[in-house]
C-alpha cells in the first residue's frame, strides 16, 4: 500500500469529530501504535521517536521512546502530567499538569492554570503558573509536510524559593495529526524547540502525504514567535539560568 493512502486510512480513523463551534476540534481518539517522529528535543530529552503503546483503564496515554515514558492524562485534556523511566524513575512531573492544550480547541480560545514543575536535575519543585492564548488556525511547514495548525502562544511563570521567572513558548497544534507539530520557546531553544519529521503506525513512518487545507486564507507560520512591536524580549523574560533549570 503507498504510504499516502496508509495515512489517510490511518488518519481517517484517528480523527476526532468537529464539534458544533465552526473551526472548534474536541479531543482525538487514540490509536495504539500512532508513531511521531521528531528533530529536536522533546521535554527537554534527547529523545525523538514516540509511539502510544498503552491507554490505561482511565484513558491516559503512555508513549514511549527509548528508555522514557511519556503520560498525558484524558481528565486533563491530554496534557503530559510525567516523564520516567522503564525503570520507574521520574525524569519530570508536572502536578495537577502543565495547560499546553485544552479542547474544545479553536482560535481566540483562552486558558491558564496553576501546577508545580519538578525535574530531576533540579531536584525540588518549581511553582508555576502557565497562561495560553490560540492566535491562529493557519499553514506550517514542518520538516514532514505542511499542515493546517492551531497557533497557539504561552507564558509560564516559574518560581524556585525566591527567584521568579517566566518563559515565552509557541506550539503548533494540527488537528488532522492529534499531536503538536512544531514547537519553539524564546529564553530555551536547545531544550525545547522541536518540528515533526514523520508519521506513522508501528514500523510504518513517513512524509505528511500532502498539503492540509486550512480554513480560510493560509498564513505562512515564522520560523520562530515573534514580540510586539516595540517590546525588548529582555523586559518580557529573563535568560534562565541553565544550571538551576
């Protein structure tokens, strides 16, 4: 079977119905196996090859790569709540989860939420609030194709004792794919940029097979999330400081 027709039959079955709001998407139905491919870094790991390989008796998702294991959790809109190991050892835990997405999902949407963020490099929690906004359903390219995708921009403030921080993030959502496609953040890039490169079920990975038609005109997405006019990135966020990061 080619492999445009493979993911067509793939993706025809792991598309979420569209809801009544015109361009709002509820959340996908999942399908053991569905395999994303990855350059960059996701969660900050070194680690780019994801394949859902179990949906728990809550309807959590556990994707694995390697020796990680990814959690998203359903109550949660399928946002990722930890990272471990095989050997049951927590890399990150996110608690009650950290809002990167919530559906019905559709432009001029607005969310926030508080979680505590601990990674086993720092080795204590960090507070944390995170606050997102969906600004567009437009065209990106992706070193796997080009898609239609849910622009949508977040700031998170951290907090470790006394220090306070926050970070600018920019994650592409495509429907048609139930994953995030490309992902960029200002004061990081090395730790969590990251673009899809494949798609696919078990050994069968591959291009996007064609363009996604977007609603309305396309937009072209930028390379990398731009500031206002006027805005000095420097009054926005401060660099992090890696070593405590």
């Amino acid at each position: 079977m080619p492999f445009s027709v493979f993911l067509s039959v793939l993706l025809s079955v792991l598309l979420p119905p569209v809801a009544a709001a015109e361009n709002a998407f509820n959340p996908p139905s999942p399908v053991i196996g569905y395999r994303l491919t990855f350059e960059g870094r996701i969660m900050g790991l070194d680690c780019t090859d994801w394949t859902l390989s179990e949906i728990t008796p809550e309807g959590n998702l556990l994707s694995r790569c390697g020796d990680y294991v990814m959690e998203n959790a359903k109550a949660h809109h399928y946002n990722v709540v930890r990272v471990t190991r095989t050997d049951g050892q927590v890399v990150a835990e996110f608690l009650p989860y950290a809002p990167a997405i919530r559906f019905p999902l559709q432009t001029g949407a607005r969310w926030s939420g508080d979680y505590s963020f601990y990674t086993m490099e720092l080795n204590e929690p960090m507070k944390a609030k995170g606050e997102c906004r969906v600004e567009a359903l437009e065209q990106v390219k992706v070193p796997a194709g080009e898609v239609s995708a849910y622009r949508i921009e977040c700031t998170d403030h951290l907090g470790v004792g006394s220090r306070r921080l926050r970070t600018q993030s920019t994650r592409w959502y495509a429907p048609e794919l139930a994953a995030f496609v490309k992902g960029t953040n200002v004061q990081d890039p090395g730790r969590w940029n990251f673009a899809l490169t494949g798609v696919g079920l078990g050994e069968t990975v591959g291009p996007l097979a064609s363009a996604a038609t977007a609603a309305g005109e396309p937009v072209i997405s930028p390379e990398v999330p731009t500031l206002p006019s006027g805005v000095n990135l420097d009054e926005v966020a401060p660099v992090l400081d890696f070593d405590d990061y």
